[in-house]
C-alpha cells in the first residue's frame, strides 16, 4: 500500500488554492485560517527536504517567490517570514519539501518575534549540547 502524499500533483486537491505554477514548483494559497496571508513553494516531484532538490528547482522556486510575495502584497502584509522545516525534529509534518512565505502583520499578537523565537528560549536548551565545535558536557 503505498501513502498518499497531498503535495504531490496526483493527490492535491483540485481547487483554487493552487495561485502560481513555474516550471517545476507551484505556489499552494494557506487554507488555515490564521495564516491567511501565507503559502508554501512546492516542487511538483516528491523529494523530502530542501537539500535533495536540484539546480533547475531551486531557480524556480527563487523565481517563484519573487510572484509569490507579490499575490501575498495585495494583503498588504508589514512583513514577511520565509522558512524550511526540515525533518520532523524541525516541524516538517509533511515528508514533501514546501517553503513557507507567511505574510506578517503589525497588529498580531506575535508580531516581531521571528522564526527564532521560541527557539532562543532558556527552555529550549538541550541538557548536553556541543557549542562551536566543542563538547560542553562535564
């Protein structure tokens, strides 16, 4: 039994959340309603993380970002946040790389805090870590 995969072409819904298509990337429109100045880049061929994408891919999705961001300016957002999660530890819930455009607004409650911020938490220190190439365990 093979898994269903909804950012691949054969298993995506066939609606109007699809905005841009270039070349080998398309531009999916967030349904989530408190993202609703946001999309995600995917490429058309499933492959799972940023780092196995190839040259032609990664131009369009440079190219596509650039038409991407100018749809997300008529929500006239004050602000952008653009990311990878890569690998579920990092957030990636679904195994098809998709690069997250996320308009942000000056009004919302978490504005001004970056992808960083609740990374850069106290709380979020691991109990042993290696820091600049050395092992800071006693």
């Amino acid at each position: 039994m093979t898994s269903r995969c909804p950012f691949c072409t054969k298993d995506r819904p066939q609606d109007d959340s699809i905005q841009i298509e270039q070349g080998s990337v398309y531009f999916l429109r967030s349904p989530d309603p408190v993202l609703q100045c946001a999309g995600m880049i995917i490429p058309l061929r499933h492959v799972s993380t940023p780092f196995d994408l190839t040259q032609t891919e990664w131009n369009d999705t440079f190219e596509l970002l650039g038409k991407a961001k100018l749809l997300l300016d008529q929500d006239s957002p004050d602000g952008y946040n653009i990311g990878w999660n890569v690998n579920p530890v990092a957030g990636q819930t679904v195994p098809h790389v998709h690069l997250h455009v996320i308009g942000r607004f000056v009004d919302e409650p978490f504005a001004q805090q970056g992808i960083r911020h609740h990374l850069k938490k106290q709380e979020n220190i691991r109990s042993s870590h290696v820091r600049f190439g050395t092992d800071s365990r006693p």
